[in-house]
C-alpha cells in the first residue's frame, strides 16, 4: 500500500506530465490558420521535398486541409503507406484539425 506521500509525488509527476505535453500540443493550437498552414506546409516539404501543395478548405478556419505531394520517396509504396508516411510527418498537427484529405503521387509512373 502507498503511503500518502508516495500518492502526492505520483499526483504532482503525472501534473507535470500532464502541464509539460499540454503545452507542447497547444503550441501548434495557438498559431493563427494561416500560421498552421504554413507549418505543415513546411514540414511535408522537409519531408518529402519534390512538391507539396496544402490548402484551407474550411474557409479560412484552419480545421480542414487539402494536401497533395508528389514525392520520389513514395516510389514503390503503396497508397496506404504513403498516407502513413504523411499521418505520421503530421502527427502533432493533426492533434487540432477536424479533417485532412491527402492525395499522393510517385515520381516511377
């Protein structure tokens, strides 16, 4: 059985926890739509180099996106590993968007 303080010391670590994540998320949350954009815009870009097109579908609210990538390194994937590949370069940005469409191409066509 856990002492009192043991249960304190638990409490204020998964607080910390809990503090430090939530302003690691909200990071990305607080930039204006148009801020957001640009960031995944950035990132895909990074990531997959060749040509990424991003775009607000939701009037300017910045809560559903449109990507389109052509990209040598899709070469060889299937679509469902090339969308894997973009969910996980989005990952923390897709924490706070309602709906995302991506259509992938390769370069070996």
């Amino acid at each position: 059985m856990l002492s009192s303080l043991a249960l304190q010391v638990r409490g204020a670590v998964r607080s910390a926890v809990t503090v430090r994540a939530g302003a690691y998320f909200s990071s990305f949350a607080s930039l204006s739509p148009e801020d957001q954009r640009v960031e995944m815009e950035k990132r895909l870009t990074e990531t997959f180099g060749d040509e990424v097109v991003i775009a607000d579908v939701s009037g300017g609210q910045g809560s559903k996106y449109r990507v389109e990538i052509v990209s040598s390194v899709f070469n060889g994937l299937s679509i469902i590993k090339q969308h894997r590949l973009v969910n996980e370069c989005l990952a923390e940005p897709l924490k706070t968007v309602h709906a995302i469409s991506i259509q992938t191409r390769r370069t070996d066509k």
